[in-house]
C-alpha cells in the first residue's frame, strides 16, 4: 500500500470515529505537548440551498476557516478546523452560508458538546463543567444559557397516544389477555 492510500485509509477511519455526518476530514493534526488532535473537516456537499429563496446554488463566493471545540477523543482535546463556505444565489443575488446540525449555532463548539455540556452542569456545576472540557468559565456559562434558551425556542415534541390505563408494569410483561388497551 502506498502512502496515499494509507493517507486515504487513516482519513476514512478517523472521520468514521469523529461522526459527523455533514463532514469529512481532510487533515489530522497532533500536538503531543498539549494534547490537541485538529481535524481540518470540509463539508461533503459542495452546494448550498438559498435560506432566501430555496434555490440550490454551486457559486462559491469565498470559504472561511471556523475552529470549533468538539468532546475530547481518548483523553485529548478535540478541535474542528471547520471549511465554511458562502455562496452566492443568482436567483435572488443573496449571499448566504449554509447552516450545519452538527455545529453549535452563535458559539465555537459542536452540538454535542453542548448538550454533553448541559448534562454535566446539570449534575454539577458550572465551573467543574468547564474545567473538564478545558474552557473558560464565562465562556461555558454562555454557551450553556445561549443553549438552553434555544432548547426552549423549539416546538415541543408531539405526545404519544395513550396505550394503556391502571395497568402496573408486570401485567404488560406477562401479556395475560386480561389487559384492556385503551
């Protein structure tokens, strides 16, 4: 095997460990004194859809590097080194930056991150959550508010039909036929 397909090979497996749908690695960067891996991630599409207008567009206007924090991988902290790119719609001569799920929005951290950030305040503190992912406390109370409140902005998940009324656990188990689904 040549080195380019090593290359290949490593880049295909490390983007499977990273798991983000959207993206793929392009490069992996270690330093040891730190223990700092940076994966440079680009994109898989290389087209955008108009926020504006609902057209899909190929113009890129210009791409822009974002560094992201991402959950620490085998005890060393995780950068995204994230290709951005904006482009520009013809049909409505807007420019727009596409939005992606898996980045956190108004912030420089992964969704995952976020949400991984809540939990650990939520069974500690702020400060003991940012100490663990290496981040300044104010920033961590940011990210954490900013998160909430848009938690909050969402539509709320819709309810599941009732199945069954004063039926305990055990009866649902040994599925006697004495059960009355509602």
């Amino acid at each position: 095997m040549d080195a380019a397909t090593a290359l290949s090979v490593e880049l295909t497996v490390m983007s499977k460990l990273l798991d983000l749908e959207e993206f793929e690695i392009v490069e992996v960067k270690q330093e040891r004194a730190t223990r700092t891996r940076t994966f440079t991630v680009v994109p898989k599409v290389a087209v955008g859809l108009c926020p504006h207008c609902h057209a899909v567009t190929d113009q890129r206007h210009l791409c822009r590097d974002r560094t992201l924090l991402d959950l620490p991988m085998g005890g060393w902290r995780t950068e995204l080194l994230v290709r951005v790119w904006q482009f520009h719609c013809s049909a409505c001569d807007r420019f727009f930056t596409p939005c992606f799920a898996a980045l956190g929005e108004g912030t420089h951290a992964t969704g995952r991150l976020l949400e991984r950030l809540e939990q650990l305040i939520g069974q500690s503190d702020i400060c003991a959550a940012a100490r663990f992912f290496g981040i300044p406390e104010k920033t961590a109370e940011g990210w954490y508010y900013q998160h909430v409140q848009r938690q909050q902005q969402r539509p709320p998940l819709p309810l599941e039909p009732v199945r069954s009324l004063g039926i305990d656990e055990l009866s649902l188990k040994k599925d006697t036929g004495n059960t009355a689904a509602c």
